[in-house]
C-alpha cells in the first residue's frame, strides 16, 4: 500500500518537478513557509532544508537574524537563494523526502496543493 501511494504521488507530482521555483504559484510557496517556518524535530525546516542544499552557515545564520529582527520568511528568503541556484520544485520535493529533511508529509502536501492548483486553473 506504501509503495502504490509513493507511485501515486510520484504521478501527481511529475508535471511539476522541471518547474522553476521562481514560477512555483502563491499557494504551494505559503504551505512551504507554513511548514518550514516552524520548529520540527527541534530545528526550523527552513534551516533542514538550506543544509540540506548545502546553503553556506553564514547565509543561514542571516535568514535567521533577518527573521529575528522582522516578519519575514526565512523559508522565502531560501527560496529566492535556491531559485538563483537555478533548483527546481523537483529538487525541493527530493530533499523534502530525502533523510537531511525528512518532511514527506510537506513534499505531500506540496503535491496536493498543486492538483489543487491545476485543477481550479482547468475550470476557469
């Protein structure tokens, strides 16, 4: 049942892997900063997510002292460094389900979102 549901949301999710993350719609970019912003395991997601990349520690360091001093998104802040690094959604869904990140349920999410997405834009 695991495996037919990884197939599953592989198939949802094939269309949106090659997409650029400066194309990655409102929607999908808010589940990323709800999700990453907050505290999992004892570390900020956001924080998982830039090692995981292998964003420099000082960089890091910054999106967390820029997030201490406004009401700015780190997770958002990542993604415009990740987007000028030219990383896909794809990338992010893997390192979301790969061990360093270890947040399926977000890469889930993501998926789900994005059908969600697809299909209000079919019916307009």
């Amino acid at each position: 049942m695991l495996y037919q549901n990884r197939i599953i949301v592989f198939l949802k999710c094939s269309n949106i892997a090659e997409l650029p993350l400066s194309d990655l719609p409102p929607a999908l970019e808010n589940v990323l900063i709800k999700t990453l912003d907050v505290l999992y395991n004892g570390e900020y997601g956001w924080k998982r997510m830039g090692k995981a990349f292998g964003i420099d520690k000082v960089d890091l360091k910054f999106l967390e002292s820029g997030y201490k001093r406004s009401m700015e998104s780190p997770t958002k802040e990542l993604l415009e460094i990740l987007d000028s690094q030219r990383r896909t959604v794809g990338d992010l869904l893997n390192k979301l389900k790969g061990s360093d990140v270890n947040q399926p349920a977000v890469a889930r999410l993501l998926c789900q979102k994005w059908q969600e997405v697809k299909y209000a834009q079919a019916r307009k």
